[in-house]
C-alpha cells in the first residue's frame, strides 16, 4: 500500500497537470496532482463530463497536455505498454483473432520471441480470470463481461507497471459488475498490481480503492483520501454510509453548481 | 441444396428455355441468334478445335500478374498517411483524377509507350484495379474504429506495424471489398486490351471473341461470353466466398 514506508518512489508522479480544448475553449483539467505508488488502487469518482476520461487519456499517451506526468520519472510523451488502457468499450478486443492469441500477441511486440513462452504466459493469465475453456473463441463469439475479463489478463500479461482502467464495468449489468469487482480485487491482490480506476458510480470506488479521488466539474481535485473501510467491502461494513454520503454530498453539490450556472 | 441456390438455378434454366423458344420461332436469321445447342458446340470446339483453354491461361497470368502489382502498389501508397500527412493528400488527389480515365482512353498511351504486348495488358490490368483498390484502403483506413488503434499504440505499435497489425485486418472487410471490385475492373479491362491488340505476346480470351466476329460466328461470340462469366462465377464462388468464410465471417465482423 501506498503507506510511504517500502516504496517512497511514485510509479505516477503528476503535477499541474492542465488540459485545454480548443473548439470552443473549455478547461478540462485544472491543476490536477497527485502520486501514485506501488500496488496502489486509486479509484478516481467524479461527475460524467468533469474531465476524469481526458485524465486518464492523458496518462495513457493519447492526449496532449500541460504540466507534468512521469511514469517512473520518465515524461509521459507517447502510448506504451508500461500503462495498459483497459476501456469501458466491449470492442477493445482483436476481433480477428482468438482469445488467446489477443492475450499472446502483445507479448510478441514487445520482445517475446518464443511462441510456446507466449501461449504459456497467455494461458495462465487467461486461467486467473476464469476463462481456458474459451482460449480457442473469437471475441465476437463471447459475454461483454468475459471480453472485459480478456482485456484484463492482457493488460496483466504485459506486465505493465500500471493499469489504466476507464470505467471497464460501466456497461455491465449489476451483478456483472459485482462479480467482476470481486475477481478484480482478487487478481489485484494475488499479483500486486498498480491500477488507476475511472468510476462515475460510489459503490464501485468505496469497494475497489484503497484510495479515492473526487474530481469537480472544472476539472479540479475536490477530494483525496485514504479508503477507511477494510477490504472485502459490503454496504454493511463499518463507516461505509458515511463515507457513502460524504461522497455523494460532493458529488452531488458538482451537479448542483453545473445546473445553477 | 438450399431454397436460393435451387431458385437461381430455375431462373437460369428459364432463361435457356425462353432463348431455345424465341429461336424456334425464327424472328431474327440464325445468323444473328442461334440455338442453345449451337452455342454448346461452340463452347466445346472452342476448347477442342480452337485453342480457346490456351488463351483463357495466357489472359489469367497477365490478370493475375496485374492485379498483383495494382494491389501492392494501392496498399504500400495509400499507407502513406501513417508516414506524412502532405504525401497522402497528393495521393488522395491522384486517386481522385486517374480513376476517371476510363481504361480504353490509356490503351493508345499503353501502345506507344510499351508497344503491343504483355506489358501494355499489364498496365491496362494496373489501372484498373489501382485506383478504386486505393479508394477501398483508404476508406477502409479511415474508418477503422479509434479504439484499435488507441489499443495497438498502446501495446506499442507504430508506423508500419500498426498498418500491418491494425489497420490491415481491422478494415479487411473494405479491402476485400476493394480487391472484388478491382478484380471485376481488371478482368473487364484485360478483355479490352486484349480485343484491340490481340493480347501481347500470345493470343488472349479478347483476340478469340474479336476474331469470331470477322468469321461472322455468332455462337462462338456468344460461347465466349458464357466463359468470361464461368470464370467470374468461378472466382466469386470458389475464392472470393471461401476467403470471406475464413476471414471477415468467422471473426464476426459481418453476417
């Protein structure tokens, strides 16, 4: 955890962090810093529109932007595989090829030149979200949730130094979504992953985060904490409704400031 | 059998019958409009007294050589976007002016500049299929959706990998489309090359219907005609649908 006594080093270091739009001139992101550590799992809450999809974009390499994002203190200037993007679309799979060779052909770009090596890395990940029997099925022939759950393992086969997760359960119906919130965590903690999590929904950041952010709608940070409420999370653990309302008062307000402008 | 195929079937059994009908009833001289059994013989002389199974060979090598290089040359140009933005736009612009010309109008720039043989037919092939090949990849490109590419860069794809590992098979289905109608053009364009200079360096499937026109044979005009579209069904069916089926269908990407 991001307790400061093992890792003091950020993965993610980001400071004053601006993001324009030109057409018309809007601010999406407004002095935006924070650090992310070491098996961190940083759910960041925010009103739809409020910039937290652009945040996550821009980490990931697919936008321009002002200020500072270092990943192991590199600049962040382009896409790489050290920050896979797991996106809410179901489609971010290949369609052209199997499940398994999704999972293997990331490894062969970078650098894994052995096919059985890749296979037999791509089977194991494949079996942590539950999935070998499906190794040899196209992606079209498969669940939203399961491609969810390919998407995944890919990002954790690569073996990025961090997950990129853009709201990946959003289009999931409600027990989907617990389900995969579940493993998740599982998976998160048997591998000791580092992810940052895009959410709109509360229930989702309390259970998932050992931190959460609350981002506004001028593209500020308006909350930052530690989650208090030990892991696994239900609706009846201790201080869940309190934090629950603390963060929907936020949220809340956020919509209420955008309405009365 | 399938209800389709067996209606398809009828029809062209019904076209037969209704052709065998109008000849019986002798409104135009035989000349003009022969029976269906004087067509067949001619489609069997064709191929045992004429050396009709010779040219169809020598006019398939000049197609499929054409095509070949129109493909490659439409794929290698219209991926100029992934290299430089000007580039592209000068292409987009030549795309845009030479799939206009229609191929009969080059055939005399064909035969001054390369002189009548195989490389004139050659060229004919290459123009007709490089510039609607070139709309089909670039369009095809274009509208690949953003997340494969956003997740290709982001496994680290770039430049020509990204072409071959993205673009290429997220817009098959495009491009394939494109090779279809590049085909049909070049096999249309092969025919008319052929049938004004006989079809470079040995006799080609336009020569053998231009040359039943001078002896006045209406049914092997017409026997001709009947292989050009045999050998179209042939590449429809017998390629064209089994690549379909291994490709774009069985990765869901059309019905």
């Amino acid at each position: 955890m991001g307790d400061g006594t093992l890792s003091t080093e950020p993965i993610l270091h980001i400071e004053n962090l601006h993001k324009e739009y030109d057409n018309p001139v809007t601010l999406v992101l407004n002095n935006v810093s924070f650090d992310l550590f070491r098996e961190d799992f940083l759910c960041i809450l925010g009103p739809s529109g409020c910039g937290k999809s652009t945040l996550i974009r821009c980490i990931a390499g697919f936008e321009k932007y002002s200020g500072t994002i270092e990943v192991d203190g590199k600049r962040v200037e382009s896409p790489g595989s050290d920050r896979t993007m797991v996106f809410q679309d179901f489609n971010q799979l290949f369609p052209w090829i199997t499940v398994i060779n999704n999972i293997a052909y990331p490894l062969k770009i970078n650098g894994m030149k052995d096919k059985a090596e890749r296979l037999k890395k791509a089977e194991t990940y494949l079996n942590k979200v539950g999935l070998s029997e499906y190794r040899d099925y196209y992606p079209h022939q498969l669940s939203g949730g399961m491609k969810q759950r390919v998407a995944i393992a890919r990002a954790m086969a690569l073996g990025s130094r961090i997950i990129l997760m853009d709201e990946p359960f959003a289009a999931l119906d409600a027990m989907s979504r617990n389900q995969m919130q579940d493993e998740l965590l599982r998976i998160k903690e048997g591998e000791g992953m580092t992810v940052l999590f895009i959410t709109h929904n509360i229930q989702e950041a309390i259970t998932l985060g050992n931190r959460i952010m609350v981002m506004g709608n001028s593209g500020n940070i308006i909350e930052h904490m530690e989650n208090p409420i030990e892991k696994p999370v239900t609706p009846a653990s201790p201080g869940y409704s309190e934090l629950w309302k603390h963060l929907n008062r936020l949220l809340r307000n956020e919509c209420q400031l955008e309405k009365g402008q | 059998m399938n209800k389709k195929l067996c209606a398809q079937i009828a029809f062209l059994v019904f076209i037969l019958i209704l052709w065998q009908i109008l000849y019986s009833m002798h409104i135009w001289p035989e000349l003009l409009f022969p029976s269906v059994s004087m067509i067949g013989d001619a489609f069997i002389r064709a191929f045992t007294e004429r050396e009709l199974g010779v040219m169809i060979l020598h006019s398939l090598r000049l197609l499929i050589e054409g095509l070949f290089i129109g493909v490659v040359f439409a794929f290698i140009l219209s991926s100029l976007f992934a290299i430089n933005e000007n580039l592209s736009a000068i292409y987009n612009m030549l795309v845009c002016m030479f799939d206009l010309i229609p191929g009969i109008a080059l055939i005399p720039v064909a035969i001054l500049w390369l002189g009548i043989g195989d490389e004139a037919i050659i060229f004919m092939v290459v123009h007709s299929v490089i510039w609607p090949m070139s709309r089909s990849i670039i369009d095809g490109f274009k509208a690949v959706p953003k997340i494969y590419t956003e997740v290709g860069k982001n496994m680290g794809l770039y430049g020509a990998k990204l072409i071959f590992g993205v673009y290429l098979p997220a817009s098959f289905e495009r491009l394939f489309s494109g090779i279809k109608v590049g085909w049909a053009r070049a096999w249309r364009g092969l025919i008319s090359a052929e049938m004004v200079f006989g079809g470079g360096s040995a006799l080609g499937i336009g020569y053998y219907i231009t040359d039943r026109r001078t002896n006045l044979d209406i049914s092997g005009i017409f026997a001709t005609i009947i292989v050009i579209i045999l050998i179209g069904i042939v590449v429809e069916y017998g390629i064209f649908r089994v690549i379909e089926k291994n490709t774009v269908v069985k990765w869901g990407m059309v019905h």
